[in-house]
C-alpha cells in the first residue's frame, strides 16, 4: 500500500449475518455488520487492549461504507439494546454476555432464545 493509502479504511469483505437473531433485536443489518466488527476486532490476540475495540467509531462506519451518523447511530441502539457496552473512561467498546449467549452461541449451533 502506498503511503498516501496507509490511513485508509478498507471495506469489509463480508459478514455472514444470522438473520433470526437480528430481528428479534429489531437490528438492521448494518447495526449488525457493527456489533459483528465490534465482536471480532476486541478478540484480535495481537491487541494491546485484549477484550475491547479501541478504534474509533467513524472507521467501523467506513468498514461498511457508512457515515459517520449512521455508524454513532447503530453504536448507540446497541448500547440501549444492551447488545454493546462502552467504556465511559476510554471510549473503549465491546459486546456483551448477551451478544454472546444469542448471537454467538446461534452461531456455533445453538438457537436463539424466542
């Protein structure tokens, strides 16, 4: 890459969303695709901040090609949704046991709790 390039967000690949989940939390699919960056970006062994993502919130926006408003947005209903929890001191951000429990767990093969 460049060094004109170096700061520049890339979009995401892809993000397999499980769909039942989702809308029983009445998520769209881009608050989705954020809770979903969130969870896996906090787990990077390699982070200085194991647990929590520490980037900012415009750049999981970029990740999915959406403004800024859009990605506070989402962060915000998910946080209200007690699916996201932020750290008021560091601004951190991570999910929750309840992302876990109906999201992760869905996805290793158990069922989301109706």
């Amino acid at each position: 890459m460049s060094p004109k390039n170096k700061n520049k967000t890339e979009l995401a690949d892809y993000t397999t969303i499980k769909h039942n989940p989702r809308v029983k939390f009445d998520l769209s699919n881009n608050d989705y695709c954020i809770a979903n960056a969130i969870y896996h970006l906090s787990n990077n062994p390699e982070s200085i901040f194991k647990g929590w993502y520490h980037g900012k919130v415009e750049t999981l926006g970029k990740m999915f090609d959406l403004s800024r408003a859009s990605a506070y947005n989402s962060i915000t209903k998910l946080i209200d949704k007690k699916l996201v929890e932020k750290n008021e001191e560091s601004g951190f951000l991570k999910t929750t046991k309840l992302w876990w429990d109906e999201f992760v767990n869905f996805e290793i093969g158990h069922t989301s709790k109706n």
